[in-house]
C-alpha cells in the first residue's frame, strides 16, 4: 500500500493511505485538513477491532459531530461494553414519532439469579455502588439511590413538584407537600405536612400527620394545615392480670392531642384470651375531649359512653379517660389474672383545631 509519513512538529508524522491493507497499528488518528472529510468502514469488516483495541473520535470542539445515517444500527459484542465513558455530559436530542420512542431499550428481562445478581432491565446508580435486594423474578426498571436525602423520582410541572419518591420509601402525589423524614408515607392531594412521622396516609386537602401510623382524611382547613380532619390509627395492648393498661400505638405512642384541640372520639376494641379457647369480648367507647393551651388542661367533655358488644367474661373491662400528664387521650383495658389477653382498638378521631 503506498504511504509517504511526512515529519511535523510536536513529533507526530502525517501519512497519506491511499489504497489496500496496513497490519500492526496500535494507533491511528485522523484530523480533517479540508472543507469535507469521510471516514468509512467498510460493511464487510465485521472484526475492525481485536481485544484491547479501540477506536478513538475527538471531534474536539462544539462545531464538530460524529454522526451516523438515519439507517444506522450499533451494535456491541457480548460481555461487559461501555457506552459513554467520560465525565462530560452526553445528550441525546430526538423527537417522538408514531410507533417510534425517541430512546427505546429492548430485551429480555432477566429473572432466576440471587436478590444480587437479578439485576433490573434498565439499572440507574452512581457509579461505583453495588446494588442488591432485587426481584429474583426479574425487574424492569432499578433506581438506586445513595442516600436518603434524594429523591429516587420526581416530576415537576412548570416548576413545582407534582410527584416524588424519596429515598425514606414515601410516595408523593400532588402539590405543596412536605414528608419531611417519614418514613413510608403515601400522601395524595394538596397542603399536606407529616411532622417527620411514618407509615401513614393522609388524603385530601390541608391534612397534617400528628402520629406514626395514622390516616388522615380532610377537604380544607380553618386556619392552618391540620385543624379539620378526621384521623384513624390501631391501637393495643397485652394483659396478664386485672389492672388497668394503657393501649397505645406503635413504639408506645399516646393518642395526644394538640393545644387548642378538641377530639370526638369512637375506639371499637376487640379482646381475645391468648392462651385459652372461647374467652372473647368487644367494647364499643365514644366521647368527647379537649387541650387548651398545656397538658395538664386536658379534660373530658361529658361522660363517655361505654357499650358492651359481646362479652364472655364479665371481669374484662375498658374504660377513656384524660391523662393530665401527657395531654392525651386514654384508652385503658383490664383483664384477669393469670390469663393472657389480647386487645386491639380501631380509633376514629374528629378533630378541629383553633
């Protein structure tokens, strides 16, 4: 093949090919010298490259392009291929068609690994984390996030968020929404804070989150987010004797009331012995309570009305009453010595605050 290398400065050498075959190259650069330039590959060159060996395109400034035909297909051996291996940023600009997605990504959604090895079809993550605790059925789409600082998704319209995950596993769905740190949290609507709680939902408008595990439903407020809602949560308690047992939430939490609160309360218990057959109860409790501006103020509006719904052992008793000490609502439960009693309460709150 005829070549003539032509010294130059900076040590490099220019070559002229013109025809045939050069073997043994290990490197070989390109630079245009005149108004229009192509560089082909031939079709039938299936291997250009061997291992170890790449092919380099420095188009070096804003005003250069590497492009491909419109019928162009790229395709990468099997194994473990790099795609854009820089640190600069890379875009890719297409519009959508009928029947043709601007970026498609097909293939066989991989299943039947380990939680480590079943990686997701299309996997985002930082570089240099290792992401485990997949579906060994297989995933479609992975985020991986680093941090539970970050959002793992989140969408915007015109600015302002619309819809997000966060990296503490809570779902937003709306506008002007605070999770804050909870953990868990679905909230859907519109003016929603959490007071950083978890494993609740609050749907509507203007709700506020007060306790772990709780629901909240509202359509508005009076003044701020929160004074007009109605609230549910799960209650409970174990008894191994008769005296009275406070039931509380998740962690030992009290169903505390606000300053400035009042609560009209509906808590349907239901009672089982634990270690003995046909030994059951149900209580129906419903009353008022409020909290003026401390704990200690906290009282009992009326007397509330205690219904009995079905018990097999009259011993067993429930009862509401104020606690001046936390400014919350009691719900105590007695039981029978030596005998192991389970309780749980579906409680039921309206609330205004103001």
């Amino acid at each position: 093949m005829p070549w003539g290398p032509t010294p130059s400065t900076g040590g490099s050498s220019v070559a002229a090919i013109t025809s045939g075959t050069l073997a043994g190259i290990t490197a070989f650069g390109l630079r245009d010298t005149s108004a229009a330039f192509d560089l082909t590959i031939a079709a039938t060159s299936t291997t250009p490259l061997t291992a170890a060996r790449s092919v380099t395109i420095d188009c070096n400034n804003a005003s250069h392009a590497l492009k491909f035909t419109a019928a162009s297909t790229i395709t990468f051996p099997s194994g473990t291929n790099t795609l854009f291996g820089s640190a600069v940023a890379n875009t890719s600009t297409a519009n959508g068609a009928v029947s043709a997605p601007a970026f498609s990504l097909t293939g066989t959604i991989y299943s039947g690994g380990t939680a480590t090895t079943t990686k997701p079809l299309f996997l985002v993550e930082p570089a240099g984390t290792t992401s485990a605790g997949w579906s060994t059925g297989g995933t479609l789409l992975g985020l991986n996030g680093t941090s539970v600082s970050q959002d793992l998704v989140r969408g915007l319209v015109n600015g302002a968020m619309t819809f997000a995950i966060n990296g503490y596993g809570s779902m937003v769905l709306g506008s002007n929404i605070s999770p804050g740190t909870g953990m868990g949290l679905v909230m859907i609507g519109s003016q929603h804070g959490s007071n950083n709680k978890n494993f609740g939902l609050l749907t509507g408008y203007g709700g506020r989150m007060n306790w772990d595990g709780e629901r909240v439903i509202c359509t508005g407020y009076l003044v701020d987010w929160g004074d007009a809602q109605t609230r549910e949560t799960v209650i409970r308690a174990t008894t191994t004797n008769n005296t009275a047992t406070e039931m509380t939430g998740y962690g030992g939490q009290r169903l505390t009331l606000a300053n400035d609160t009042t609560f009209a309360f509906e808590v349907l218990i239901a009672a089982r012995r634990g270690d003995a057959n046909d030994e059951s109860a149900g209580y129906l409790i419903t009353g008022v309570i409020d909290r003026n501006a401390a704990a200690n103020t906290t009282a009992l509006v009326g007397t509330p009305t205690v219904t009995v719904l079905g018990e097999d052992t009259a011993a067993w008793d429930v009862s509401a009453t104020a606690d001046t000490t936390n400014g919350s609502l009691r719900i105590s439960v007695t039981g029978e010595t030596s005998k192991t009693i389970g309780w749980v309460g579906s409680v039921k709150l309206t609330q205004v605050t103001i």
